[in-house]
C-alpha cells in the first residue's frame, strides 16, 4: 500500500476532510511559480534598450511645420522606444463636454513622418482624454519584441466629470520586461500645489489596465518601469523678479530650491521613490507664443519648470534631460533620453532551473505544511465619519517552515470577501518563513454603503476569513462605530431631521414640522450665495478634500458655517457631492427615461416636473432659483448655462442602476433638460 501523502493528512487533521489530487498539484504549480521568480537572474540575460519620453503642452495650438528640434536630433543613435505626451492639445467646448478627440490624427502623423527621418518606427498605441494625448511609437525592427499592449485613463476635473485634467497610460511588454508610460495635466495656478498633489494620487489609483483574460486590474506601478509624463504645473515660490535674475546668470540649482515638486518630493508628499535627472535649462514656462520672452500678457505668469520627465526603476542611466525651442506655444516642450536593462529569458537554461526546483520540491513535500498567526482577531475603530478613510494594521507573521500562500475568501453564500465599506490590502499573498506581511484594514464610508448605516439598517460590523492555502482558516472580526452623515441619505429622510442629523431624533412623515428642504441643503446654498456668486469658475474647480470633510462635518453637528474661511470651491464642490450622494436622485430614477424624452420641450420638462413628489420638487426649483442668480453673476464668475447643465445634470438626473452604459446621446439630453431652467 503506498505511502499517504503528508498533505493530505495534514488537511484531514485541519479541515476534517481529505483535500483530493488536483488540489495539491494546484499547490505545487504555485510553489515552483514562486520559485522560478526568485532564480529568475540565473536565466535571463539583460539587454541595453534606449528610451525617449517627451511631454509639451501645446496651448490647443496646430501642429507646427516641423518637430524636427524635438524629436528629430537623435540621428547617430536612435531610441528604441518614443513616447510623447500632450497637454492642452484640444481646448474646444466640444471637447471639454462631449469628449470630441479628433485632433489626434494630424498630430499622431507628424510625429511619425519626423521619426521615420531618422529610422522607421511604427505606433503601438496611443490614447486620448480631451487635451491630453499619449503616443508611443518602436522601431519597426522591435515589433516581434512587443506584447501586451493595453491603455488606461482617468480625469480628475471636478468629480472626474471635466477631463481637462488627469491622466492617460500605456503599458507594453518589450521582450520580457515591462515598461509603463503615463501622460498627465495636473491642476493650474500658483497656490495650488496641494491639489496638485491630490491630483497625482487620483490619478495613480485610478489610471488601471483592464486584464484581457479576466484577472484583476494591472496598476501603474507594477512594472519594471514607470516614466510619468506631463504639465504637472508645479510653480516656484520666488518673486517674478528674482526667478527672471536667477535665470539670467543660470542658478538652477538654487531656483530649484523654490520649486514646488523639488519640496513635495523631499517632503514624501508626490512621487515617492520616482527620479528626477538634473534640471539644467531654462524654465519652460510661460512664453508670448512664437517668442523667447515670458510671458508679458495682463497676467505676467511668472516662469516655471511645469513640463517635467521622471522615472521609477532600477538600473536607468540618464543620457539626456533638456527643453526644445518648439517656439509655437506658450511651452516649451522637455524630452528625457536614457537606457535601460531589459530582460530577456534563455529558454535552455530555464528549463534546467525548472528541474532543479522540480526535484527540490519533492524532498520538501513532507515539510509544506503551512501554519501562522495573526496579531490581533477583533480590530475595533472608534468615530467613523463619512468619506474620510481610517485604517489600523493587522500583522500576519509566517510560523511555519514552508512558504505560506494566503487570501481573504467570501462567507458562504456571499460573493463579496468585505461589505462595501471595508477594504483589506493585500487580499492575496505570499509569506516566506519567519516573514511578518502587515495587512491593512481601511473602512470608508461612501455613498453606496452610507444609506444602510445612516437609517440603522445596518452597522460597522464584519467578520473576514483568511484562508490559507493548504490550510486553515482564521477568522476576523472588524467593527466601528459609525457617526450619521446628511451624505448618503434621502431627500425624505432629511426634511424629517430639522435637529443635526447626528442628533438622530427624525419627526413622524405626517408631522407639520417636516421642512420644506433639508437644511444642510439650505446652509450650502445660503453660504455660497453671500460669499461666492462672484467666483471665478464656482463649479467647475475642484475643492481641497480635508476642507470639504470639514464642511461635512459642520453641516452633520450643527456647527454653524459662518466661520469657515476655506476656499470656496471646496463648498462649491460639497454642494455638488451632498447630491450625488443621495440615495435617490432629486430626479428619481424611475422618471430617468421620461426625462430624457421631454429634453427637447421646455413644455415637457416642466410638466414633468408635476410629477415630483413635495420634497424632491421644492429641491429641484429651489436649486435652478439658485442657479439662475449665479448666472446673473457671470461677468465676474465667468460661468455659462452649458457649463453648469453638464455638471449638476450629472448629479440631479442619474441613470437607474442597472443602467451601465449610458450613451453620449443621452448625457446630452441631461444637460438639455437642466438647460431649460437656467434661461
């Protein structure tokens, strides 16, 4: 009789049944996947591949007569690899609204028709996202070389809706090493370097390629190598003056002392491990287009290095950082040239390797018995709050003498592994022996887990299972208590609260004390309106985060707004996030359809409007009054109806959940049926 195989005694002592074959060949596949990662320097050999990564923000300008100064230089050695990126190359109304990218074509044949003087090059890909374009070409000679090519993007304009902002990627395989390029177009002005910042986490959490085999998304940063692209629009902290003096006698690196990305990235605030080569040139912004001279317009923008190339990645080697006299914007285009390390897998010798790891896990069969521990089993979070994220660590330390290979699995009949308002990072990993991973448990409440928690239908509670592979399981149990929010409620729910809704004391439906809008509504509205009317783009410039939690916060205990002195797009911004967060739309979703049928009518829309129940029509009429007295301000706010319909249609009239893939056609009809009240 043979042997039993230890594995399986082990899952008989631990699960009270025998795990069958398949399973444990399952567990092998997985050791030997492992281990093969690790020896992967004993069969591979390593390659030089050159590497130009261009950005220049063409002020919506056409592409010159020649880039021949930009992309065209490099004729004794040719790069192997051009990725370029635009900002601003569209800054049409249509573009902004509808997201119309047809200026790409003449653009993507200049600069093919530039590099083939120099050697023949072929576009892999390119991606658009309004103003922002990224191309990335290789030499025809490289082609067989290239797999996997797969774009991602992601706007960070006001709620993610203006992609006048944000981020385009591309990611590729070149012989067996991976390499992504992101394009972006951070937030403008002098004094916004935190929102910069914020755009920059935005858009690494949120730029993510799709995989084509149906397994989990691809992040930037998993790759061999990353190279960020793009007017990142970080100032420098000088007089006009000064910087101009400085200029003149070539200090560079003192300028950079009072460069905004230089101090964000020593104070790990952006880009943390990225690298920057030497800045050594002249500020690339901002020019009188067509000239060398800053800017002299009413304005005078004071020069700053916003175009800017880094990296992250071993093993790079900087040829070349420098600006172009491309003289046709108000920017000046930046190129970065280096050389990189590619691997390239010997098959011959990886197949030796193969049978050494094949035979070393035979003699360890015996041993591959998982086991460890968790710190803690009952992790509590006290005040949680709408929107603002709290974590704790739980550390998972390896006890046993083999690699441990674990995951967080569903409860059964669930297909979730956490209810929507936790997250647990890693979900899946590996632990060698002795090894200590932390596992990070985040709870954020938004508006989809909201509802359920603020009308006490459910609470801060949920108990996760850790599996191990070839294990067992361990169980954890996380819960908080959790503070009631005026975001993610109803309309209804809200006009029962005239107290703080912290207070949690609602009136009976039929009392005649039920208001006639819910008064955190009232206080945004009555805020802005004595102190915003006038500010410029009031809408459509996104506010600072830890300042709207703030405002939550107040409208949530009661605490007057009167002594808020944050920026005003950020109660702006509030207005608009308070009703995209509501349960229902102020236009329910039944009546979705309806309205994008009425949109042509001013008629039909208002009739439809009779429709509405109390609540949900004295907001909507209540909000268009309000919007209408912005407009009568737009000499100085300089906001147009259009404008406005595309934002608040957003959020006022949302499509019904099951309703995924909402057209184009029918995004315009929204804004049309907004559109009729503002007149």
């Amino acid at each position: 009789m043979d042997a039993v195989n230890p594995l399986v005694m082990y899952a008989r002592a631990n699960d009270g049944e025998a795990i069958d074959q398949a399973n444990i060949l399952q567990l092998k596949e997985n050791f030997v996947r492992a281990e093969m990662r690790a020896r992967e320097e004993t069969f591979t050999e390593k390659s030089k591949l050159k590497i130009f990564c261009g950005t220049w923000n063409v002020n919506g300008k056409r592409p010159p007569d020649s880039l021949v100064e930009w992309l065209g230089l490099q004729r004794e050695s040719p790069p192997d690899v051009v990725a370029v990126g635009f900002q601003e190359l569209d800054l049409t109304p249509e573009a902004l609204i509808l997201g119309d990218t047809s200026r790409s074509a003449p653009w993507e044949q200049m600069i093919l028709s530039t590099l083939n003087t120099i050697d023949s090059y072929y576009l892999i890909k390119s991606r658009q996202l309004v103003g922002m374009l990224l191309c990335v070409y290789v030499k025809t000679a490289l082609l067989p070389k290239v797999s996997d090519v797969r774009t991602a993007a992601a706007g960070v304009g006001i709620m993610g809706m203006m992609g006048n902002k944000g981020g385009v990627g591309i990611r590729f395989n070149i012989y067996d090493s991976s390499i992504c390029i992101v394009n972006s177009h951070l937030s403008a002005h002098q004094e916004q370097f935190q929102r910069r910042n914020q755009d920059f986490h935005e858009i690494c959490k949120r730029v993510t390629f799709e995989n084509p085999y149906g397994a989990s998304v691809t992040t930037i940063f998993e790759h061999d190598y990353l190279f960020w692209v793009g007017d990142l629009n970080y100032r420098l902290n000088l007089p006009d003056a000064e910087i101009k003096s400085l200029i003149k006698e070539a200090k560079w690196d003192q300028l950079l002392q009072s460069d905004q990305l230089t101090i964000q990235m020593q104070q790990g605030n952006v880009f943390k491990n990225f690298s920057e080569a030497r800045v050594a040139f002249i500020p690339t912004y901002k020019y009188d287009p067509g000239t060398n001279t800053f800017d002299t317009s009413e304005k005078r923008r004071s020069p700053a290095w916003c175009d800017r190339v880094l990296w992250k990645g071993s093993n790079v080697e900087v040829l070349e950082y420098r600006r172009h006299e491309q003289l046709s914007s108000d920017h000046r285009p930046v190129s970065l040239t280096t050389l990189v390390q590619v691997k390239n897998i010997i098959q011959e010798k990886r197949q030796q390797v193969y049978q050494e790891v094949v035979k070393e896990l035979d003699k360890m069969e015996n041993q591959i018995i998982p086991d460890a521990t968790l710190s803690a089993n009952d992790v509590s979070f006290e005040d949680v709050r709408y929107g603002i994220a709290c974590s704790q660590t739980v550390i998972l330390e390896n006890t046993g003498h083999v690699r441990v290979r674990f995951r967080f699995i569903p409860k059964p009949g669930e297909a979730r592994m956490t209810k929507q308002w936790l997250n647990v990072n890693p979900p899946f990993g590996t632990a060698v022996p002795g090894e200590r991973i932390k596992l990070e448990l985040t709870v954020l409440v938004d508006e989809v887990s909201a509802p359920g928690l603020n009308f006490g239908s459910e609470t801060l509670s949920d108990i996760l299972i850790l599996h191990l592979d070839g294990g067992k399981h361990y169980y954890l149990h996380v819960r908080g208590n959790y503070l009631p929010s005026c975001f993610g409620s109803s309309l209804e729910f809200l006009v029962r609260n005239p107290l703080p809704i912290r207070a949690n004391s609602p009136l009976a439906a039929d009392n005649k004390q039920v208001l006639s809008i819910p008064k955190e509504l009232w206080q945004i509205v009555d805020f802005l309106y004595k102190n915003g009317m006038e500010t410029v783009h009031l809408f459509l410039e996104s506010g600072v985060a830890s300042e709207m939690d703030s405002i939550r916060e107040c409208l949530d205990t009661g605490v007057p707004l009167d002594d808020y002195t944050g920026s005003i797009y950020s109660m702006g911004e509030s207005l608009i996030r308070f009703l995209e967060s509501l349960v229902e739309p102020v236009i329910p979703f039944s009546m979705y359809n309806r309205c994008i049928e009425a949109s042509g009518s001013f008629s039909e829309c208002k009739q439809l409007l009779s429709y509405l129940s109390t609540v949900n029509y004295n907001v909507f009429f209540y909000l268009m009054a309000f919007l209408r007295e912005v407009l009568n301000c737009s000499p100085k706010n300089r906001l147009a109806p259009n404008k406005l319909a595309v934002v608040f249609s957003t959020v006022l009239i949302r499509p019904p959940t099951t309703d995924f893939n909402e057209t184009m056609a029918k995004k315009k009809d929204k804004v049309d049926f907004i559109g009729c009240f503002l007149r």
